[in-house]
C-alpha cells in the first residue's frame, strides 16, 4: 500500500521539476527576445539644434566661464551653428606663429619619407663608426698585449725577488740579533728594532762614504784632451 503511493508521490515531483525547468527556459528565451525587439526598435529622438536663436556666450559678461571664452570653443560653436554662430571663420585659421609650431611638430613626429631615410643613413654610420672605433681599439691593445704580458711577468719576478731578499735579510737579522744578545730575540720587541735601526745608518753612511770616494776618484782621474784631426795643406 505505501509502495505504490510513494511511487506516484515521486512521478508528482519529477514532473513538477521538469515544468519549472521548461517554464525557465521559455522565460530567458522571451527575455532574449524581448531585449532583441527593443534593441531593434529603438529610435533615440533627433537633437534639437535652435539655429534661429543659438546660445552664443557673451565673451565681455564676467559670469561666462573662461573656457567659454577660448578660440577653440570658438571653433565648436563655428563647427555647430555655422556663419549662425556669428564669428568669422578667419578668426579660427592659426597665427604665424602658431603655424610655424604646429609645422615643426608635424615634421618632428611625422617626418617626411626624404628625412626618415637620411635619419637612418646617418643612425647607420653612426654605429659604423663606432664599431670600428671598438676594433681599432680591441686591435690595439691586442697588439700592446705582449708588451704587457712581459711587464707583468717582470714584474711579478721582482716582487718575488724582492720578498725572497727581505725574508733573507729578516732572517740575517736574526741571526746577527741572536749572536749580539745570546738569545733570540722577537723581531717585534724595541731591541731588534732599535738594532734594525743601527744597522740601517752604519748602511747609509757606508754608502755615502762609497758615493764620495767615487766623486773623487772620477775628480782625480786626468781629463784627455779631445783629438782632432790634423790639417791637410795643397
């Protein structure tokens, strides 16, 4: 008994849903339709352009707005009413002045096909030049590069060179500072230091003494007069 009912109570609501389905399709269809309908009938209504009596803005009165007062809208009530508008459209056409400005931006941004071609020729030799100035460059300093090679390698000798000396020299410092004192000595305390220093003016002065003894051997050495040739006589 329940069975049967509860089947019928089911189809009841299927069917119920599939009309509430079909009545939504059919009303977004009308809907469509009633929007196309519209769309297709609309007729907006014609501006009313008074040409008998056209507003035209008193420039002398203090309450018309500024821009109201310009040649551009000058321009617009020229465009909308014609000679109605009462205004001389000689008074519209631009100044000498403003001519030449707006020529001169009309050749700035719009070029002529004549200037566009010789704007890219010169672009052209432009960087022409300066990739050869680049390769001019790069081959010199490429020929320079042996030269350089050298030096640096000279150099880097005589810096090796001259650490090699000084960790001699420190190291015979040491040693002279150790056979002075009797104990090694740290080459950071005020007695190596003070003792660096005394060698260093018995070096000076020795080196002085050398340099003078070669002025005066080179004073004393006798001066041969020059030779010259002996005159031939006819």
């Amino acid at each position: 008994m329940a069975a049967p009912m509860l089947c019928r109570r089911t189809a009841l609501l299927l069917q119920t849903l599939n009309g509430l389905s079909l009545s939504k399709t059919l009303l977004s269809a009308n809907s469509k339709c009633g929007l196309l309908f519209q769309a297709a009938t609309y007729n907006p209504k014609p501006l009313k352009l008074n040409l008998h009596q056209p507003y035209i803005p008193d420039k002398d009165s203090e309450k018309t707005p500024q821009w109201q007062k310009t040649a551009k809208y000058d321009g617009k009530l020229y465009g909308r009413y014609g000679s109605a508008s009462g205004i001389d459209p000689a008074s519209l056409w631009p100044s000498p002045e403003q001519l030449d400005r707006i020529i001169a931006e009309e050749n700035e941004w719009n070029p002529s096909l004549e200037v566009m071609l010789k704007n890219i020729a010169a672009k052209e030799e432009e960087e022409t030049e300066k990739r050869l100035a680049k390769e001019k460059l790069i081959a010199a300093n490429m020929a320079k590069m042996p030269k350089m090679i050298a030096d640096w390698r000279r150099e880097k000798r005589e810096t090796k060179q001259k650490l090699k000396e000084e960790k001699a020299r420190r190291a015979k410092l040491l040693v002279e500072a150790r056979e002075r004192f009797g104990y090694a000595v740290d080459p950071r305390s005020p007695k190596f230091l003070e003792m660096v220093a005394e060698i260093e003016k018995e070096e000076k002065k020795k080196r002085k003494l050398l340099k003078r003894k070669l002025k005066e051997e080179q004073a004393a050495a006798p001066v041969t007069p020059p030779v010259t040739p002996a005159a031939t006589f006819s």
